[in-house]
C-alpha cells in the first residue's frame, strides 16, 4: 500500500470521481491542499477575486453540464463563511458542488484560534454533509461518502473541513483500490406508473409540469418523446425551462406571479389534470393554492419523499428520479399508443396553441431611454439556438424569463430559489469554463451586476469569454416596485452625479470604465437603433479578445414589468399588450388574434 499525505489522496479521488475542475483562492490553512494539487496537475483551477465568487463558480460549472460537479476552495475562516451563500443556493436548487475549506491545528479547535470557526455546524442546514475530518485515515472515507450523497437522492452540495494537520498527515492510500460508491436513486413502479396513465385516460386537458429534475436527470430528450407520445402540453418552472424547446408545439408556456407568460398562466387554469415532474410547487410559480389547485387534480413525482406534500397534497404522489419516472411512463405510453388506446388530445393541445398565439406582451418599443422590452427583443434577434442565459433575481431576470427564448435544457442557468445579488457574474463564468464552445450571455441589472463585479477579472485573467447584457435604470428595480404597495419609493436608487463621469447623465456608476479596467471590453447603448448592432459587435469582440464583453444598455428609470401579488389569475400587465404581429415580432408564433382573445 503506496503511503502519501492525506490531501494527495484526496486529490487522486478528485480525479477517480471525474471532478477536475476547481474555483478558489488559497490562504495558510488549505496551501497543503493545493500543494497537492499542483504536485498531481491534473486538477484545473480558477483563481477566483472573492470566495463567494469561486463558489458561484462551481455552480455555474455544474449546472452547464450533466455529471459535472464543481469544486469551490478556500482557507480557514471568513472564507467558508463566504462560501455559505454558493452552498445555500446550490442546495436551494438540488445542485451537487463540492466546497473544501482549510481548518486551524485539529490542537487548536474550540480554542478561539485565528481565523478557527466551526464551518462545518455553519454549513450544516444547507449540505447534505458538513463535516470536519479529525482522522487523517478518514479523508478517503469523506470524500467518497461526498460524492455518493452528491449524486444520490435529490443532488445537494457538501463541504469537506480539513485541519492542517490532517491534511499533511502521511496514511496508507492505493487509488486502484478505490472505487466510487453506486448512486442511489429510487425508481417508480409500474403499478405507479399505471395509476399515472389511469388518471390521465380520466382528464380532458391535462398538462405536464416540467422541473428542474427533468434537467438534473439528464433526461429532456426522452421527456419531449413521452410528451409527444401522450400529446400532452407541457409548463415548464424556472429551473425546468429547456426541458421542451420554446417553439414546440407542445410547449404550454410558464406560469407564476413574476416570471410567466400570459397564455402560460391561463393554459394551466383551463387544465383538469396537472403532473408535476421533478418539481417543487414553488411559491413564485403556484400563487395562491386555491387559484392553483381550484378545480384539478394532481399527481407529483419527485426524487425527494419529503417533497411529496410538503407544499399541498397531491391526488397521487410518487418518489422516484424523473429521469426513470420518464423511462418508465414513455415505454407504457408507447405500448398504449401501439394499441390504439390513448385518448386523442389533439383538440386540448390546439387550444393551448390558441392561446399562445394570442395572449402576448408587446416588446417592439422605440422609446428613448430605452424599454427593457425592447432589450429582450434584439436579444431574441442576436443571439441563436445554442445561446446559453445566465441570470439570477431582479426585474431583469424576471423579464428576460417572460420574453426571451430557450430551447435547450441547460441553456437557461438560474438561480431559481435562493436568488443572490451578484450569482450571475461569477456562475456565468463557471458555465464558460464547463463548455468554452456554446455562447454565454448574462443577463443582469446594475445592481446584481456590481455586488460582485470585480470576478470580471477573473474572466479577463483565465480568458473566459461571454457576453454581459446589464440593463442599466440606476435602480433596485425589483424592491421599487414591491415598494409601491407601501407607497414609497425608499433607499431603492442608486443614481448620483458621477464627478468623473458625467458622461453617465445621473445613472451613478461608469460600468464601461470599471470593466475596462478590469481587462475587459465595454460597450454602452443609449438609442434604440444602436441596440442590435451594440449586440453584434460584442460578439465580434468576445472572439476577438476572448474576454467577457459587458453591454450596458441605458433604460428608462422606472417600467413596471407585468406580476401578480396573490393568484395567478390576478396578473397586473402594467404595460401594453400586443395588439397584432409587429408588437412582438420576435414571440415564437406570430400574434394571431387581439390581445384580449380568451379562449
């Protein structure tokens, strides 16, 4: 049996397990680790500007793409505190990443020693596992308990503690003698299945409820074919967005308070069955549960038992993968669709259909400052099928998700439920590391865009090149408008006289500058007319200088972007509606019919 330190043998697990790449900053107390790390070479590394950053990183790493689990490494101390906002939104959204944090002397814990907190209690409510290793000879053991709770079950984020000591401990360690622990996933029945397929010969309009565990499951192209099979339209939630492209004739719009489309909301009322796949019945997506529930029943399968009732309960749950759950309803609608016996839908899916070519937002505004419709639009017409969106919270995002469009799984990376200023930056740099060759637009507004503004380095540095749409108001656009119900407008504008810019006319911060200054490249957009050709010329730059390129597009202060406060009946639309096919040129079916039609 080979002898090496403790972290060297972590690191040789690193490899075996297939997690290879690394965002973080080294300090005193995890340099052993990274000693390893260089001393093996085969574990990539992103020098991140701030902790939390490299943490946002890693989820951007593993959201990308299917098996991925990043890495977020940092010293002893403030930054795993740091880390605690990464680890909170990646459990939030069932993501697995894996945070390694440097510890004091195993000698000096509970000792009050500098920069000696007790990360692992810290981290605990939001980890599948948080754990201090005082045995050298247990760090194998962590590390591969890590990566099976990571994988198995509802995905989720741990962190690793290591004291100094430990790390640099000499144990007895053979890699080939290691083996990954199996993943452990529970599969629905075909009893279960049947009892679905049961309650769906029952319905006249139902609809399928697309999560985020559809894309985790890696199964979106075997879900599109169970929905064709059955023919049943299918809602995608935020985080299943992708799951069915945009312009598929099954695909029934999202629903919710904020980030919804019209026709979205109103299929799902007309509905008399709704199967929710992989999903958690999130506040933001159901409204009220008497508006959401009112008339319908309701079967849900998801990976997580304690999810099953949690929100309301359901006519039939399932716990089961959804990856499986799909295998399993596609091969017994098939075997039905052979015989002859599923129900004709077609007339249900052409009412949807109806709806979507008639209930739409108008985004084709020439107004000067500039409407964020009108943002989302050229971004409809710049950016093509394989553009990957990043975003995270605020009316930017909750636009974007109304007016932009996605047509792959993976290509809508959200923070869904956590919802951190400052996420996108940094993660939509951890999703250009995942997979250099597919385009990555950001999406934020000003104040997202500047909580941690200086990772823009961090992409000039490493040459990770995306394009940052920042739709600039000089406000918290999102709290301003939660404010008008207490009628006021309080602490929420960020807009100053600039002394050294007064080129930015009383928006406050020069982001062209800044970003420059960090090696980047700038653009910034004030008329309308400039907007598609500003969009144009950042791709030409990102692969000119393989840099990020941040395009600040100058809006009006204060728009209204269309939500509602209680149900989701009770939409406020705030602005215009689109009264024919040149409101919303870029919708992913012409408008057909007056803004108000009703079906």
């Amino acid at each position: 049996m080979a002898q090496m330190r403790a972290v060297d043998a972590a690191v040789l697990i690193l490899e075996k397990e297939g997690a290879t790449q690394a965002f973080g900053l080294p300090g005193a107390a995890i340099n052993p680790f990274y000693s390893a790390m260089r001393a093996h070479g085969g574990i990539k590394h992103v020098l991140a500007r701030h902790v939390e950053g490299a943490s946002h990183m890693a989820e951007g790493y593993t959201r990308a793409e299917a098996g991925n689990i990043g890495i977020c490494i940092g010293t002893s101390g403030p930054a795993g505190t740091d880390m605690i906002t990464g680890l909170y939104s990646a459990a939030a959204d069932s993501i697995p990443i894996l945070c390694i944090t440097g510890q004091a002397p195993v000698a000096k814990l509970d000792k009050e020693d500098f920069q000696a907190v007790d990360i692992a209690s810290i981290a605990k409510p939001v980890t599948k596992m948080a754990k201090t290793v005082l045995e050298a000879g247990q760090v194998p053991g962590a590390f591969q308990q890590a990566f099976y709770l990571m994988r198995s079950g509802r995905p989720g984020p741990v962190l690793i503690d290591l004291p100094i000591d430990v790390q640099q401990t000499v144990i007895e360690f053979d890699i080939d003698l290691y083996e990954p622990l199996p993943v452990a996933k529970p599969v629905a029945s075909r009893a279960q299945i049947d009892a679905v397929l049961a309650l769906l010969d029952a319905a006249k309009k139902p609809v399928i409820v697309a999560g985020g565990g559809i894309i985790n499951a890696d199964a979106a192209d075997e879900f599109v074919q169970l929905a064709e099979a059955l023919d049943i339209p299918v809602i995608p939630t935020l985080m299943g967005w992708g799951a069915i492209p945009d312009d598929h004739r099954l695909m029934a719009g999202m629903v919710g308070l904020q980030t919804q489309h019209r026709y979205g909301n109103e299929n799902l009322l007309a509905s008399d069955l709704v199967i929710g796949l992989g999903n958690r019945w999130a506040n933001r997506h159901t409204g009220s549960l008497d508006v959401y529930t009112a008339g319908r029943k309701f079967v849900h399968i998801d990976i997580e038992p304690t999810q099953i009732g949690r929100v309301f309960a359901p006519d039939l749950g399932i716990v089961s993968d959804a990856g499986a759950a799909i295998s399993g309803l596609l091969a017994a609608a098939l075997e039905r669709k052979a015989e002859g016996t599923l129900p004709d839908r077609s007339d249900w899916v052409a009412e949807t259909q109806e709806r979507k070519g008639s209930l739409q937002r108008k985004t084709n505004y020439d107004n000067v400052p500039i409407k964020p419709q009108r943002v989302y639009q050229e971004m409809n017409r710049a950016f093509g099928r394989d553009t990957r969106y990043v975003t995270t919270i605020g009316l930017s995002q909750i636009a974007g998700a109304q007016m932009l469009h996605v047509y792959k799984p993976r290509h809508w990376i959200n923070c869904g439920q956590a919802g951190p200023l400052g996420w996108t930056l940094p993660a939509a740099l951890g999703v250009v590391a995942a997979d250099p060759k597919t385009p990555v637009v950001a999406l934020s507004g000003d104040y997202d865009f500047q909580f941690m503004i200086e990772e823009l380095a961090v992409g000039a540095q490493f040459k990770l090149p995306y394009i940052h749409v920042v739709v600039n108001n000089s406000y918290l656009g999102l709290i301003r408008q939660a404010q008008r119900g207490f009628e006021m407008d309080y602490h929420v504008s960020l807009a100053f006289d600039n002394v050294n810019s007064p080129e930015t006319e009383g928006y406050g911060v020069d982001h062209i500058k800044v970003a420059e200054g960090f090696g980047c490249k700038a653009i910034r957009v004030r008329e309308v007319d400039d907007l598609g050709a500003a969009l144009v010329r950042a791709k030409d730059l990102m692969n000119e200088f393989q840099v990020p390129v941040v395009v600040e597009v100058i809006l009006e202060r204060i728009t209204n972007i269309a939500m509602g406060g209680a149900g989701i009946d009770a939409i406020n639309e705030f602005e215009d509606l689109a009264e024919g096919p040149e409101d919303a040129p870029t919708a992913t079916i012409l408008l057909k019919q007056p803004a108000d039609a009703r079906k």
